[in-house]
C-alpha cells in the first residue's frame, strides 16, 4: 500500500518494492480528488534488477490498486525511449496509451474501469 510521503496538501506518495531488504523499484505520484486521477511523476528500476519483471509487478499492482481505490485516470510522462520500443514498453503493457506520441516528454494515459 503507498505511503504518503509528507503531511502537507499536494498529496504526494511513494510506493516501493524491496527484496530482502534491497531497494529493486518505486514509483512516486501525486493525486487529484477533484478529477479522480493520478499522475506518476517518478518510476524506476534499479538497473541491474531491469529485465526480470520487477518493475512490471509493481506498476501493475499499483494499477489495480489505484482501481480500488476508486481513481478513474492515470497519466505520466515518458520520458524514457520506451516511444521506440514499442513492443518492449512496460507502461503499453500495463495498459497505457501515447496522447502524444511524439515530442520531448510523450504524455501517456490510462483509463481505468471500475
């Protein structure tokens, strides 16, 4: 379950995963109860751990519990060369989509159903 990462009103949260206690993945977002969305502002992998699914098993579990908690909207901003590995792109595989698919900073979005 994240964890909000400091007590003022932008709402900002982590979530992390550890392996026998060794930092692999986190990802941090800020959320908008006035729109139901959330939008990840950080998400990475520590690199010797890319590649094993790691990072697939926590954005995924997040999806679903962003889902639960009743949010309708996930956005990010790719700013990784996922744009040119299509078939090899984590956020596409969890369901997002390019809102522009081109540019510095593709946005990426996900609707989610409830």
């Amino acid at each position: 379950q994240p964890q909000q990462q400091n007590g003022d009103n932008n709402e900002q949260f982590v979530c992390a995963l550890f392996k026998k206690n060794e930092f692999i993945s986190r990802l941090e977002f800020v959320t908008c109860s006035i729109t139901s969305s959330i939008h990840i502002l950080w998400f990475e992998t520590v690199e010797h751990y890319r590649g094993h699914g790691f990072g697939l098993q926590l954005l995924q579990s997040f999806i679903e519990y962003v889902r639960r908690s009743n949010f309708t909207t996930v956005t990010l901003d790719d700013v990784s060369d996922n744009a040119r590995k299509p078939n090899n792109n984590i956020y596409v595989k969890c369901g997002f989509q390019y809102v522009k698919p081109s540019g510095n900073e593709p946005e990426m979005i996900q609707h989610l159903s409830l």
